[in-house]
C-alpha cells in the first residue's frame, strides 16, 4: 500500500521540480478534457500553451500582462515570507495609478525625459501610502492586516471611480468617466515596434533582481525570513517584528503602485474605473506558484500571463467555453498544491510482509 | 525474563547520508523498565518514532503480545496500548492543558469530564497541573508534564520516554520514578531514553546500548556504574572532567535591582533581582521550572527590555535598555533554553543559524549583506570544535538529532568568546561524553576570564561547575553562595521558596539595591 510521511527536510531540487510538474500534469489534465468535450486535445493544449510563445506579437502581449504580475507578486512574496499578509494588493496597485496618474495629468502641457521617472516615484509613494494604513493598524493596534488591506480594495476602487467622474475627468471628453489620454512623454516607451511591449517590463526584471539580492544576500531578508519560520528566534536575535511588518507592507505596496502606474502610462494609456481588472489578486497565486522565490515568480508571472493569452487566443480559435482560462488556472493552482503535499511528504510503499 | 510484550526484530531506517537505525532486535518485557541507551544521534529517537509509528522501518518487524504489530500512524500505535512522551514537544501554545490533551486522545477517551480526570492523575502522580492555564504561558518544564499527564491518561500498556527527566527538578524526578516504578509494578512496560545514567542505574532493569544506529551492548544497569555505561555507549574511556577553582576578578554583569512584569498572562514576574557575576566565575541560578526563569532569561537577552537600563550592566555601564544585537555588541552572548525554534531556526541551514546570533561579533555581514562563505566557515568551525554530527552545514537544524542541536547552539555561542554568557539549561539532551564537553567548554571559558551564568534544574550540574549558587524562586532570587557552604537539601529548601526575602546572611555579593 502507499503511505504518506513527513520529511524532515525536503529536498531543494524538489522544490524547484514541483511547479513545473504542476505544468505538465495542468497539460495532461487538459488533453483529457477536450477529448471529454470532444475538441481536437492536441490543437487545444498547442494554442493554449505553445502558440503564443510562435509569435512575436503574442509574445509581446505576454511581457504585458506578466509585468503587473510580476512586480506585484514579488512585493507580495517578500510580506508572505514573513508572515505578513498583504492581499490588498489590488487597491495598492490602483492607489499608484492614481498617483501616478495624477502626476501625468497636472503636468500633460509640459515635455521631458524626467516626467517619467516622476510618475514612477509617486505611483510607488501612492501604494506605500495606501499600504501604510494596514501597516499603522497592524502594529498599533494589532489589526489583521488581511482584513484591512482587503477592505481597502474596495476604497481604492471607489475612490478611483469617483475621481475620474469628478476632477480628473477629461474636459473634452464628451462626460465620459475618463481621464485624458496621457500625452507623449506619461507613455511608457515601447520596446518592439508595432506591439504594446513597454519598458515596465524590464522594470519588473529589475525588480525581480533586487528582490533576489535583498531576500538571498541582504540582512533585512534574512530577517524577514527568520520572522516568518521561526518568530521567537527573530525576538532572539533582536529583529524588530515592527520594523520587518512596515517594511514588507512598504515594499509591496511601493511595487504595486509602481505596477499600477506601468498599467496606466502603459497599455490604457489614461485613467479608467475599469483599470484594476484583477492583477492584484492574481499575483497572489503567482508568487505561490513562484514559491515565493524572485526567479520563479519572473517565471510564475510568464506562465499565468501565457494562460490568459492562449486561453482567449483557444476560446476564439476553437469556440471553447469562457471559463477554459480560469478552468486552467484553477488546475494549475491546484496540481501545484498536491504536489507540495508530496514533496512535504515521501510517498513510501509499504510491502505487506512487513507484517508477517 | 517476563513474557516479551514488544519484540523487534532487525528494524532498520536510513536518511539522506545516515543509517539511523542498522538491524536492531531486542525484545521489551511486560511489566519491565527498559533504558535505551546512546549518544548523541545514536539513532534512540528515530527507534521510538518507529514503534509509536511516526516513522516506518526501511526492512525489519516487530511483535506486539507475540502478533505483528506495524503501526501506520501514532493514532494506531495509542490504540494498541502504546504511549509516548517527545523529546521536542507537540503542543499548541494558544491552546490550554485540557485543550492540548483533548487534542491528542482518542475522541472516545477526551469525553466527560477530562479536567478532573486531568487534576485526579496529576495530584495522583504528583504532577501540579492546571488545566486552564494556556500552554504558551508554561516552562518547558510544564510542558513536560502536561504530556506526561496526557500519555498516563490513556492507560498506556508500554509507556515510550524520550529523555523526559531532563528539564525536571530532582523532587520531581523522584515522584516520576515512583510513579513509573508503580506503574511497571501494575504490567505496564517502559521504554527509556535519558542521557543520565545514575537515573537509568535506579530505575532501569535492562538496557539496550546503541552506538552509530547499531545495537552494541545489553547489561543490567543497576549492575554497572555510571562510568562503565558511558564508556559502553561512547566505546572509548572518559575522563573525569577537571575540578580546580579559578580566582574571579572584576564584576562584569550586575544585575541592579531587576524588577519586570510577566508578559504572559500566568507567567511569574521578576522582583528585585540582585546579582554580581565576575569574570573567571561561574554563578548557577538554581530553580524549580516557572519560577521566573524564562522571564529572567528574556529581560537578560534584551527580548523584553528593562525599564531603568542601570538594571543590568556590562562592566559597569548599564545596558538594559539595548536590544539583543546591541548587548551582544557590547559582549553578552546567550544560550536560550529551548534550542528548536528560539535558539535556531529549524529550517534553516546551520550556516543560516550562525548569522542569527554570531553576525555582530563574527563580523558575518559586510554594509548589512550576509557574508555566507564566512558564516559556512564559522559554522564548520563550531560543528568540528563541538563535534556536532551533521551531514553539512547546508543542513536544516531540523536534521540534526537533539543533543546535536544543543552542542552546536551552546558552540555558537561560547566560540565568540563573549565577555558575559548567560546559558540556560546547556547541556539538555546531550550525551554525557558531550555534556561533559560542554561543561568544560564552560569552565575554559571562565578561565579565559569570561564571566558566565548558568541557569539550570540539573542540580548536579550546578554543583560540578559553579563557584557560586542562587535559587529563584517566585521570581526573586536568593544570594548567590559559594558552592563549598551549600548543601543539595539548602538549595531544595530556598527552592521550595522556605527561605522568604533575601537571605542576606551569606552574602558573598552584596545583594544590590535601587
Ligand atoms: N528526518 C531526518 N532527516 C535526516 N536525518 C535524520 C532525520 N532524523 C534523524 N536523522 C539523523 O539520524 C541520526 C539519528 O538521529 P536520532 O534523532 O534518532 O538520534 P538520537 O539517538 O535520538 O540522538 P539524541 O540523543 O541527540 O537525541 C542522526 O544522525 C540524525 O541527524
Ligand atoms: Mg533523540
């Protein structure tokens, strides 16, 4: 019979193996359900999963949807390390667009190379912003910072919503709710020509490098880590659990605002209600999927972006129901669980001899 | 012999670069108290989680009352009569005693009334215990008794004891064993693990001698010394560990006037303590577990800060109000009582765990980057000056088997070279050949002139290594008195707390007072 039994220390190269056996067996699944459906498995699983990755276009659409996640989702790995739950990402992200914005739209007469960088800088002061309120409640009065930044979600939303039907409203805009388009210099520069690549993505890269040298090599991840396995040890070594909550709900909430802003002077280009589609959220399951490890959130961020790219691209091609893209990031998530049980865990078989 | 209840039969379990348990066979009689001897990472623990069925054999078999008996979990292991008490302990902290019992019965045996059963048993076998109190507000000491009464509850057949003695005070020990003895007197089998042999030498009838996963030897205890088994456990001679004085010189920690309330809710607040520790000295802080001595440990590592900092001073200049880094800055390193969790982290690596209290005196950081090739060396360093068995310093300490653990966080430590080292409880679980490693490691360490306080239950300890002895009790302590004008029955008086204020008669240091 197979049994199940806890190991001390799971093997490192495990860790490493699990999500992409999550990936194949979501694969496996998915060919077993289109031929359940009676679609053509093979053709489903190469438009979901390979196609983009043929073109240049598609491939460009990736780094676009994987640049949120990926910036939000190393934020948020840093705080989940350290037992810090930041799920409000979501409203962090819109608090720097806002900002960002903002920025953008008081200065849309003027040219230059510096208003860029400026927006960048308030959109990641507007999510520390918007992080700092879970961060004051959590160590004055000992609030649940789940619970907080949550509900902050939904401020931030409403708050974007009523700013875009009151001041930032665009003037000439026939009443719509809408900001002004931001003018040459809020955009984002494109990397390819005639794609929507922009330059937040090489953001994120930089992003994903100086979180893996602040978690892997600098004493404040260190301690973050400490904190989150072991807090007693923290307090023995004199981390300041305070400081180490501030500090991972600044530095999400920053890398969030930072996204929100890249969304904003990127792809949309102006202010909408409808800006904050999700990103926040799913970053969440990024950086679980990325063990919460810098590198595999980078590749954690591609491969959900790519599900959301090659899902739509299978739903239109092969008139699949709605729900393929979330039915597959569903498996995923959940393949990628059971796996971990397995690598927490050594699956033994226990011949019945032993008995006799 | 009585009739065999537990018989094993070439049980064998390997880990990733160990053969932890190599072909052992041996058989527990009913009724029979049955010492599991070892040093440390002999393979004793890995044994016992085998029978309570935590972990399976890789090849080999066992026999319950003459009938296989492989257990695939604890659960059936409780439900064949089997019982045991961990060497870490497996309860929730904000949970109370009666929860944390609930929670490991069987469903059927935690219903009616379980906090009288919980206060019948422990007055019974004289285990204070109160049900209500939150388990996260106990000493380890506590703790242990918590899941002694728990096991006891079950009406084991075959009680399984991974080094439960070890943070109890001698009075206790004494009730334990009476208990125990009574307890075998009614058919009830028990299986033993102690590092100390003059308890296996009362207690036990035979033993089982493994060394490096393998059976080595079986004896009868009560007819060999304490000696003679150790050098049966170690297969090489040990020396007596070195008694001569060294003369103290100038006070380097003073402990002014240390007054503290208890963080916890039951925990015992600390009440005007005293204290002068000198360099070249050891002083022991002698106590029955929960008496003050975790909060003492805490307000003397910075955990919990002092609120005048001329409370605690380091060669005259108060530092009580520094946090932890900063007093180890100044030259006071620590050895907290329970290693797993608050001496080191334990999945980290070893080289990770030297960082955790080593980084400011071994310079293991450079502009707040980890130096890790230095910190892998200075692990390295301490796991071959303290003879740590390990597979690496990439392991986790998790890995490593309990004593292992405590040589290597007492070797963190003492391998600093720290001007004042406060240690609780520095030899727990350790084999005697490493205890006695440890304790000279100390008494080095006192010579080079460091000043060094040991707060221990181990009475003997206290006694073999201390110039000078203070009991805490009810969170005020005694005088610290020259160890050659104190007897065992005077530190058990002051421990029962007979001895109310301060005795200020055989001052030796002048009680200090704000
Ligand atoms: N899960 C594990 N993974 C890797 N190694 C392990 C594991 N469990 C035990 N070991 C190793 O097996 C050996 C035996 O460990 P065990 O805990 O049984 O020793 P022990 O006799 O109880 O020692 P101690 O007296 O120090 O508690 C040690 O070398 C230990 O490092
Ligand atoms: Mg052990």
């Amino acid at each position: 019979m197979l049994r199940l039994e806890p190991r001390r220390e799971p093997s490192r190269a495990m860790q490493v193996l699990t999500p992409v056996f999550a990936v194949v067996l979501t694969i496996l699944a998915g060919l077993v359900l289109f031929a359940i459906l009676g679609k053509d498995p093979f053709r489903a699983i190469w438009l979901i999963f390979f196609e983009p990755l043929t073109q240049t276009y598609a491939l460009a659409e990736l780094t676009v949807k994987a640049t949120p996640l990926i910036l939000i989702g190393a934020g948020l790995a840093m705080g989940f390390r350290a037992g810090v739950w930041n799920i409000g990402a979501e409203g962090q992200f819109v608090a720097g667009a806002l900002a960002g914005g903002s920025v953008a739209l008081a200065l849309h007469e003027t040219a230059g190379l510096w208003i860029m960088p400026l927006m960048c800088i308030a959109g990641m002061l507007g999510g520390m912003a918007w992080a700092a309120i879970p961060a004051f409640l959590r160590t004055r009065f000992n609030a649940n910072e789940i619970l907080t930044s949550l509900m902050l979600v939904y401020v931030a939303i409403l708050l974007l919503s009523a700013l875009v039907h009151g001041p930032l409203r665009d003037p000439e805009g026939l009443n719509f709710p809408e900001s002004r388009l931001f003018s040459e210099s809020m955009i984002l520069p494109i990397l390819i020509e005639g794609t929507r690549a922009h330059v937040g993505f090489i953001l994120a890269l930089l992003a994903i490098a100086v979180a893996w040298l602040f978690m892997e090599r600098h004493l404040l991840g260190f301690q973050i880590k400490v904190q989150g396995q072991a807090p007693l040890a923290a307090r023995f070594a004199g981390y300041s659990e305070k400081r180490i909550v501030w500090m991972c709900l600044l530095t999400s909430g920053a890398l969030a605002g930072l996204a929100g802003t890249t969304e904003a002077a990127g792809p949309v280009g102006q202010l909408v209600p409808a800006l904050p589609i999700g990103y926040g959220f799913t970053a969440i399951i990024v950086a679980f999927l990325g063990r919460l490890h810098p590198f595999g959130i980078l590749l954690g961020g591609l491969l959900m972006a790519l599900t959301y790219i090659g899902g739509e691209a299978a739903q239109i091609a092969m008139s699949l129901p709605s729900a393929t893209t979330r039915v597959f990031q569903g498996m995923l998530l959940f393949f990628l669980l059971a796996m971990d049980v397995l690598v927490g865990s050594r699956v033994r078989w226990i011949p019945r001899t032993v008995h006799g | 012999m009585p009739e065999p209840l537990l018989e094993l039969d070439g049980i064998t379990r390997a880990f990733p670069g160990v053969l932890a348990n190599d072909d052992i066979s041996f058989r527990v009689g009913e009724g029979e108290i049955h010492a599991l001897l070892g040093e440390n990472g002999a393979g004793k623990s890995t044994l016992v989680k085998i029978i309570y069925g935590v972990l399976r054999p890789d090849a080999g078999a066992m026999t319950l009352r003459g009938k296989p008996f492989a257990p695939h979990r604890p659960s059936e292991a409780r439900a064949e009569g089997i019982g045991m008490i961990f060497q870490h302990f497996s309860l929730f902290e904000a949970l109370t005693v009666a929860e944390n019992i609930a929670l490991g019965m069987a469903p059927e045996l935690a219903k009616g009334d379980l906090r009288g059963r919980i206060v019948e048993v422990s007055t019974r076998y004289g285990l204070r215990l109160d049900p209500d109190l939150m388990v996260g507000d106990l000493s380890v000491g506590q703790r242990q008794r918590v899941e002694i009464v728990r096991c006891l509850l079950q009406d084991p057949q075959l009680i399984i004891m991974d080094e439960p003695t070890s943070v109890l005070t001698p009075q206790e020990v004494e009730v334990l064993f009476e208990t125990l003895r009574r307890l075998a007197g009614e058919g009830c089998s028990i299986l033993y693990i102690s590092h100390k042999l003059e308890e296996i030498r009362v207690l036990c009838e035979h033993a089982t001698i493994l060394r490096g996963g393998r059976v080595v030897a079986t004896c009868t205890p009560g007819e060999e010394t304490a000696r003679s088994l150790a050098e049966m456990m170690l297969g090489e001679s040990l020396s007596p560990p070195a008694t001569d004085r060294r003369t103290p010189g100038e006070v380097r920690l003073r402990l002014d006037g240390l007054s503290m309330a208890s963080d916890t809710q039951f925990g015992t607040d600390l009440d005007d303590i005293g204290l002068e520790v000198r360099s070249g000295e050891i002083v022991g802080i002698a106590g029955v577990a929960g008496n003050g001595q975790t909060l003492l440990m805490s307000a003397l590592i910075g955990e919990i800060r002092a609120e005048r900092r001329e409370a605690i001073q380091l060669d005259g200049r108060p530092v009580g109000h520094l946090p932890p880094h900063g007093r180890r800055k100044a030259g006071i390193c620590f050895v907290p009582e329970e290693r797993l969790g608050h001496a080191a982290v334990p999945d980290m690596s070893l080289t990770e765990n030297v960082i955790l209290s080593a980084r400011m005196r071994k310079n293991l950081s450079r502009n707040s980057f980890l130096n890790l090739p230095r910190a892998a060396r200075y692990a390295g360093d301490v796991v071959a000056r303290f003879g740590v068995k390990t597979a690496g310093v990439d392991h986790a300490a998790r890995s490593l088997s309990g004593g292992n653990l405590q040589k290597f966080v007492v070797g963190r430590e003492i391998m600093q070279e720290p001007s004042v080292l406060v240690a609780s409880q520095p030899t727990w679980g350790v084999d005697a050949g490493a205890a006695a490693f440890i304790q000279e490691a100390l008494i080095q360490l006192a010579k080079d002139g460091t000043a060094v306080l040991v707060i221990s239950q181990d009475l003997d300890e206290l006694f073999a290594i201390s110039d000078r002895i203070a009991v805490i009790a009810n969170g005020r302590l005694s005088t610290a008195d020259p160890v050659e004008e104190l007897t065992i029955e005077q530190i058990g008086l002051r421990m029962g707390g007979q001895v109310r204020g301060r005795p200020d008669t055989l001052g030796a240091a002048e009680p200090a007072h704000a």
